[in-house]
C-alpha cells in the first residue's frame, strides 16, 4: 500500500451506516460498496480468506470518505468468541508476589463485544467505580475453523492481527471468589482496533514491541517474544476445549505496568488518552469519559 508499511482493513461507521473498508494515508476505501452483496462484513470476508485480496484491492481504488469522516468501530463485528489471556509475560506474573512459577497452561476468561469500543472512541468509566484500568494487548482473529489444533498448524489458522485495550474495572474483579466476569464486561471500558492486519508470517508477530502509553507517558512495554505463551500454543490451547470459527477473537496479555500495580494506583479518569503501540500492527488511541447517567 502506497506510503504505509502494512494493509490496513477496518468497521466504520460514515453517513450513518456501518461500512468496512481499507484506511489509507489519505482517505478511507469503502469496500462494503463493492463487495457488501458478498460479504456483508469483515467477519464474512475472514470466513472467505478474502482479506489480502481486499487490501491488495484497495490500493488501486478511489477514496470514499476522508480520514475525519469516519468513526472507527471494534474491526470484527459481533464475534462469537472473545477469549482473553490472563498472566502472559513474565515480569506480569512477578507481580502477584505469590512465589509461584509460571503456570504450565494460559489462564483465560471471555469478554462481550459489548464491553468494546473502537478507535477513537472514548472508554468509559462507570459510577460503581474509579477503578478503571488498562491492558495493551497484541490481538490475533482466527481465520479457520478448527479444533484440537496442534500447535505446529496453529498460525496456520490466523487470519489477521489487531490491538486491544483490555480495560478492567479492578476491584469489580474482585467482587467474587473466583472469577473476573464482572470486572472485565462493563460495557464500553475496553476498545480494540483500530484495524485489521491481515496475516502473513509469524514474523509479524514472533517478537514485535508492544508499548502502552498514558498521556503520553509509557506505562508498559514488552516484547512478544517473552510471552510465557506463544501464540501457537494459546490456539492450540483454546481449541482443545471448543471449537475456533472465523472471526473469533483471541486477546494475548498484557505486560507488567498496568495502573493498578503502582504505589498508589493510577486509576484512569477524564481526560485521559491511552494509546497501545505494536510493531506493525499501528497504534490504538482512546480518550476516558464518566458514564452518563439518565436521572
């Protein structure tokens, strides 16, 4: 693509309807236009393997919208699975000062398309708390459908790559004794985006930097080559239990620094702008706004 070093496929919403297409430098395609009749969504195109040929597409077609005249929406829509990675780097694991050695399989819990936010698109802090946190994560959506996968085939399953923000209100995730539901589905506290990537080579992602900033300052950074996890072994790992299908989304950990890890806490609030960097893949920015609510 011309000026970029990387096809860039996104959901976006323009003229008041929820379109996909292709973010260049100096405008937005609308491939929805051209191929909506055959994929009505990315999530259809990532069934039929057809991203690549939509980015190559692109490159030769008029722009549709200005880069202003869209907003960014979660890349994949209504997925049927988003399965998170808890624990995945091992400075991460350090901070529960529990002596424990890592553990020999990825700890995982699921998240609701509706907890997500695209690009651009302000996170928001709900009033049962200010505890409301950041993750930066590298993201992968599967490409083929597959179960028990073994973890030399599993990248062949991959069909594109993302950014998440994994936001979580902290001490909601506390609320029970075993689990984290509740403190990582509060809609609209996370975002992913701002795009897809569409997947090449396990060099895009073996050993990419990973960097998480907070008004500008860095507050996590890590390489994916120090995953305790790699990402084969995350998708061979999730597909022993249930089946992977086009489209579903698999969010890889964070690295050490989130704001609950600091001498006191540095909760996001108002005002904020977090912004979750990898090589490669693009930047992932989000403002923090309170929750309205209707009295």
């Amino acid at each position: 693509m011309t000026g970029t070093a990387f096809p860039r496929l996104v959901t976006f919403t323009a003229g008041g309807r929820r379109r996909y297409g292709a973010v260049m430098d100096d405008g937005v395609v609308d491939l929805s236009a051209r191929h909506g009749a055959e994929w009505p969504t990315l999530r259809e195109a990532i069934e039929a393997q057809a991203l690549r040929h939509l980015a190559e597409e692109a490159e030769g077609l008029p722009r549709d919208f200005g880069l202003d005249e869209i907003a960014y929406e979660i890349p994949v829509p209504a997925p049927e699975k988003i399965v998170c990675v808890g624990v995945n780097y091992p400075d991460r694991n350090e901070e529960y000062k529990d002596g424990q050695a890592a553990p020999s399989n990825p700890s995982l819990f699921v998240r609701f398309p509706r907890s997500f936010v695209g690009h651009g698109q302000p996170l928001v802090r709900p009033p049962e708390s200010p505890q409301l946190d950041y993750e930066g994560e590298v993201v992968i959506v599967v490409g083929r459908r597959g179960r028990r996968i073994a973890e030399r085939d599993a990248l062949g399953h991959v069909a594109a790559l993302s950014l998440c923000n994994e936001g979580t209100i902290r001490d909601w995730v506390r609320h029970a004794k075993f689990n984290v539901t509740q403190g990582k589905n509060f809609d609209h506290t996370g975002s992913i985006g701002p795009w897809l990537v569409p997947f090449t080579s396990e060099a895009q992602i073996a050993d990419i930097e990973l960097t998480t900033r907070v008004n500008g300052e860095v507050r996590q950074k890590d390489r994916t080559g120090r995953m305790i996890f790699s990402f084969r072994k995350i998708i061979a790992y999730v597909s022993t239990f249930t089946t992977l299908v086009p489209g579903d989304v698999i969010v890889t950990g964070t690295p050490t620094g989130a704001g609950a890890r600091f001498d006191p806490p540095i909760w996001l609030k108002p005002g904020d702008i977090v912004e979750v960097q990898a090589e490669g893949i693009g930047t992932l920015c989000n403002g923090v706004i309170d929750e309205e609510i209707a009295r």
